[in-house]
C-alpha cells in the first residue's frame, strides 16, 4: 500500500475505542490520514479495522496496525510500515495506556512494569521511532495523553497515577530537546470522561457523581478530549509546547 495525498498523518496508539478512536475521527474530520495503532489482540484488531474501514468511506486514509508498543524492535517496525505506507509522519498521540484497579500493596511486580511500560515506556520509544520523520514535518507535533489523576490521585491506581505523572514530565522536558528540530510536544490530562472501559467497569451509576465534582454539569465525552487534541497537532497551536491541559469540565 502506497498513499500520498498530500494529507498530513497522524499516528494515534490506543486507538481502538474511547478516546482514540474519537481522535481519529476528529483527526479525519479536519483533514488528517490516521495511523491507527492498536494492541495485538484480536478483539483490538477488530475495533481498529471496523473504525479504519469506517474512516475510509470519507476521502481520507486510515490505516490499522497492530504493535506491542513496550517491543522497541515493534515500535521501529510500526514507524517504519508508516512510512512505507504514507510516507511521511506529522503528528503522534500516544494514548495508548494501561489501567488496573488494585490496593498499593497488593499490585504486583508484574502489573507495576506492565503499567509503566505501556503508559510511559511506549511513549517514549513511539516518539525516539517517530523522530526523523517528525522532524521533516513542517508542522510536527506530539500529545500525551496523561490524565487529571496525575495531580489529584485516587486510591487503588497508585501505578496509574504514577505512570501519568511520569508523562507530564516527559511532555516539558521532550519539548525543550525537540524544540529547535520543529517539533511541538504537549500533554492533555483528561478527567472522567465517559468510555466504553469506564462503562464496563463503573456502570452508569458513576455519573451523579462525577458530575457533582465539576463546574461544567455534564459528563466529558472522548470528543471532549479528540477535539482538544486536534488543536494542539494544528498549526493554530504552533506556538505552543511544553504545555498541561487538563479536560475535566473543571474537576480540578
């Protein structure tokens, strides 16, 4: 496959559902192709083609790969498909992450790594990958997804909120090293935002109740964050990097 349309392209990760998949529909809306990455199982793989199949039917490009985003050589691999495929590379947003509720003593060894290496790990590796191609970009720019627990913290996601923490750092000091090479980095701390893996986990109960934590009285939508997003990768925010927004209609 081959496609030069003169579009710029988005590598979003996590990109099956939730706030993934919203950004690349909003992605595709302003006029955008989308490298949606996904995890390597068959029920991700099956979300990521049914929404690139459902891009497609637009004029746009979209593309679904399947990666292990902690494997560097799988990441190297993933950037290099891209490039094969569309051949350029102008945004990233790494959202792909991981989140399990457990007691602080009682997470495991295994679920600690497996938590920082997807939500932070991953990051860094997909940006190092992304670099050459970023930098020819004449409007390049990366956002992490981070969340409003970075700040607020909440009992039982100790590993989570330490993993997002951990990209609010990445996201001011990646700035200041890619800066001079063109390249714009920037986090945005969604707060409880209303996804398929909130609903699974919460139910529909959740909702008196984080609405009466905000100032906007209403549940945050994936679109709440796409949108966001999308103005941080144009060149409407091409003077901004280094930069935290938080998405929680005023949670925090």
């Amino acid at each position: 496959m081959s496609v030069d349309d003169g579009r710029p392209v988005a590598l979003v990760t996590g990109a099956s559902r939730g706030i993934g998949a919203a950004t690349c529909r909003s992605l595709i809306e302003a006029g955008w192709d989308i490298a949606a990455a996904h995890e390597p199982t068959e029920p991700m793989q099956a979300k990521a083609r049914a929404l690139t199949a459902e891009l497609t039917s637009t004029s746009a490009s979209a593309v679904a790969y399947s990666a292990d985003l902690r494997d560097p050589e799988a990441v190297t691999a993933l950037v290099a498909d891209i490039a094969s495929d569309f051949g350029r590379l102008d945004a990233v947003v790494s959202n792909a992450a991981v989140d399990r509720i457990t007691p602080w003593r009682e997470i495991s060894f295994d679920d600690w790594d497996l938590t920082m290496d997807v939500n932070v790990r991953a990051a860094w590796l997909v940006a190092r990958a992304s670099f050459d191609l970023l930098a020819a970009s004449p409007n390049a720019s990366i956002v992490l997804v981070s969340s409003t627990m970075a700040r607020s913290g909440q009992p039982g996601r100790l590993h989570y909120s330490v993993s997002k923490s951990a990209l609010l750092g990445m996201a001011r000091t990646l700035s200041r090293e890619v800066g001079a090479d063109g390249i714009r980095v920037n986090a945005v701390m969604p707060g409880a935002i209303r996804t398929e893996s909130e609903t699974e986990r919460f139910g529909p109960d959740v909702d008196d109740a984080v609405i009466a934590t905000q100032a906007i009285r209403r549940r945050g939508l994936p679109e709440d964050v796409a949108h966001t997003v999308r103005f941080l990768l144009s060149s409407e925010a091409s003077f901004i990097t280094g930069q935290v927004l938080a998405i929680d209609g005023g949670a925090s």
